[in-house]
C-alpha cells in the first residue's frame, strides 16, 4: 500500500462564525445561550457505551424504506443541479479496497482483527470508497454496525471526515435505525454537527425530512443549530412546517422554552424567509383547510410586517390573524 499525499475535496459551506447569518442584531444575542453545546462530554473510551445506557425509544420512527427513498430523491436532486455537481477527480488518500470493504458492510468481526493489525492501524484513516469519498466510520454508520463505529473512534479516524457530498457519518447514520450510534457520535466532543451538504442540509434537515423524531430530538438537546440554510434558504422550521412535523415542532419548542432567549431564537428561525420570501406561516398557510401550524406560529410572528392581505383568501385564518394583530 503507497501512503499518499493527503487530497480531499471539502465544502465551504460550514459557518464560522454567528454574524455570518443574517438578522445579526437577533443573533448576537443568541450566540452565548442557544448555539453553546449542551451535551456533556463522555470520560473514558467509547468502548463504555453500552446500548442499555444510550436507549432511545424508536418507535415513532418512519419507515426504513420509506427513509431511504427521501434520501434518494434528495440525492437525485442533487445530482440534476449541475453548477453543485463535483468534479469527479480520483481522491488521492483514498485506498479502495474491495474486501476490506465488502467484509466491513457485512459487519465482519474478522475484518476488524484484520485491521487492528500495526501494520493496517495507520492506514484505517485511507480505507474508503474512490466513487463515492465515503471512509471506514461513514460506512459503519450508514450500515448501522455499532461496533464499526465505536472501534474507529476509539483509533481516532476523523470524525468529521466528509465525502464528495460533504456528508459526515453523522449524516450517514441517519439512514440507520440504530439510534446507539447518533448518541455515540455526538457525545464525541469533536463530532460538528452543523456540517451542511453541498445542498446545504444539516442532520437537522435531513431528520425533519426523513420524520426520525427521535433523532431529530436528540440533535435538538446536543445544540444543533436550526438557523442553517439549504440552497432553498430553508431553515430547519421551515422544513418543520413543510412536512408538518408536528413532533419536531414540540420537541423545538419545549427544549428552548428553558433558555434565556428561546423565545427570540424561535421568532428569527420562523419570520425568516426562503429564497421565494415565504416565513413559516406563509408555508403553514399552504397547508388549509389544516389549521394547527398556523395556530402554533402566531405568537412568534413580527405584527408590524405581517401582510394581513396576503392571507384574506382563507377566511379562518385571515381572522386568527387579524385578531392576533390587533391585540395589543
């Protein structure tokens, strides 16, 4: 095996830094409460996880299958934006090996012997697939093999290793309904977990999208951010009010009811608009005759800029909210 110079196509999507979205003046405030991480990190080596002690109930999770056809299709989207498309050049840290990875899908005790060897150990970072980008840990995840995930982690593969989408294994597990694994990952205080795709979706998006609630709490509770945007300028509420998540929503607003600017945080994401202009309630509009999102986002909305107008062709809800508007 040549050791190769290191060669890595990354995004530059991930922010930096909070005055990089907008509504500055809102955020600032926000940066020191709502954005800090809140999970506690982990003493001593992953291998102590147990699933007994990272048991989530998954039951209100959607159907694998289902799960993954919205997966495809968001992949088929992206494959159809030709100036997001990546250039497909052969990745020069890569080392594709079809029996190591073929034994690593099939969860394969043996392969993990194999590559605990000295003389294997300093390449576990290199092993991956050359079309996709995809490492060892993205793999482990996506195919929800925890012991995979746990041994790579304890060798210090890069957590936050990206493929030619930009996903993370983070992303990756999503696809899995080992939930073990999401909790694993994001108690690693290296673990990013506001790494956007080349679409600009977060674990967050994608968890709304895929309706893994308990997922997706779990991400709300670590302090992910809900603020980031696709190349939709979607948020996370308005993919909450999308698909009407109404458990996603609950799960939002409960966690930041308990911090000092929740309630400022919750009334940025929702009077924010996409790239077409529209807030969440313009969205939750689009739902009628179904009226509870509608309901819900009132008190969160700007009155001064709420253009009663816009909604006078359904008379329900054009009076909750000129009734909303002329309390004072």
């Amino acid at each position: 095996m040549n050791n190769i110079s290191l060669f890595s196509i990354k995004s530059t999507r991930v922010p930096t830094s909070i005055e990089e979205c907008e509504g500055d003046q809102c955020l600032n405030l926000l940066s020191d409460c709502v954005w800090r991480r809140t999970r506690r990190q982990k003493q001593g080596d992953v291998d102590d996880y147990s699933s007994d002690s990272l048991r989530v109930y998954i039951d209100d999770l959607a159907n694998l299958d289902e799960m993954k056809k919205i997966v495809q299709k968001v992949n088929n989207r992206d494959e159809e934006d030709d100036s997001r498309k990546t250039i497909n050049i052969p990745l020069q840290n890569i080392i594709d090996d079809s029996r190591v990875l073929s034994e690593f899908r099939q969860h394969s005790s043996d392969i993990l012997a194999f590559l605990s060897q000295p003389n294997v150990q300093s390449y576990l970072n290199q092993y991956g697939e050359q079309d996709t980008g995809r490492k060892l840990l993205s793999i482990a995840a996506e195919t929800g093999w925890y012991e995979g995930v746990v041994f790579l982690l304890n060798r210090h593969v890069n957590i936050n290793e990206t493929d030619r989408e930009n996903r993370t294994a983070l992303i990756d597990c999503l696809t899995s309904a080992n939930v073990d694994i999401l909790l694993t990952l994001v108690q690693n205080h290296q673990c990013n977990l506001n790494v956007q795709t080349l679409t600009g979706h977060t674990a967050a998006h994608y968890t709304v999208m895929m309706n893994k609630i308990s997922f997706f709490d779990v991400l709300v509770k670590s302090g992910a951010r809900l603020d980031l945007r696709n190349d939709k300028g979607e948020n996370v509420l308005h993919h909450i009010i999308e698909y009407e998540r109404k458990e996603c929503w609950r799960s939002v607003k409960s966690f930041h009811r308990y911090h000092s600017y929740g309630q400022i945080y919750l009334s940025y994401l929702i009077n924010s608009k996409t790239h077409e202009n529209k807030t969440c309630l313009m969205l939750a509009f689009e739902h009628r005759p179904r009226i509870h999102f509608f309901k819900e986002l009132l008190p969160y909305i700007n009155r001064t800029s709420a253009n009663l107008e816009y909604y006078r062709s359904w008379s329900k809800a054009y009076e909750l909210l000129k009734k909303f508007i002329l309390i004072r």
